[in-house]
C-alpha cells in the first residue's frame, strides 16, 4: 500500500512540475503574441503609409504630365508668336 502511495504522490508531483512547464510555455507564448501582434499592427500601419504615398505619387504624375503638356503647348505657341513677329518686323523692315 505504502508503494501505492509514493507512486500516487511521484505522479502527481510530475504532474504538478508538467503543469508549471505549461504555465510558463503559456505565458512565453502570450508575450510572443503580444509581440506578433504589435508587430503585425505596425506592418499594417507602414503598409498604408506606403500606400498612401504611392496614391499621392501617383496623382502628382498626373499633375506632372498635365504640367508637361501645358508647358508644350506654350512652348508652340510661343514659337507661333515669333514666327509672326518676324514676319511683322520683315513687314515693318520693307516700308522703311
């Protein structure tokens, strides 16, 4: 019986040291977790800080290239008006 007894007792003490292994995986485990998750959270946030930033880059092209063709067709009317000032000046140049 006494046998019996320090067999019960052995087992439930490795019980009890296997429940405390446990109890502290848990907790490990929780903290690495906590840490995934706030990780996670951060990864979101820069994920929508980058996308954010590719959306106004993506409109200051448009306004660029809206810019760029603004900026052509000054360019072609300006050279429309020299060509009219020279001749004008030709013009001016033959009633002397």
């Amino acid at each position: 019986m006494e046998d019996s007894f320090e067999l019960l007792e052995d087992r439930i003490r490795r019980a009890a040291a296997r429940l405390k292994e446990l109890q502290s995986e848990t907790e490990s485990l929780r903290a690495e977790l906590a840490t995934a998750q706030s990780r996670a959270e951060d990864a979101e946030k820069r994920l929508e800080e980058v996308a954010d930033a590719e959306s106004s880059l993506a409109r200051d092209s448009k306004k660029a290239e809206g810019l760029a063709r603004e900026v052509k067709s000054l360019e072609k009317e300006r050279e429309e008006i020299r060509s009219r000032l020279g001749r004008l000046v030709e013009l001016l140049e033959t009633l002397d």
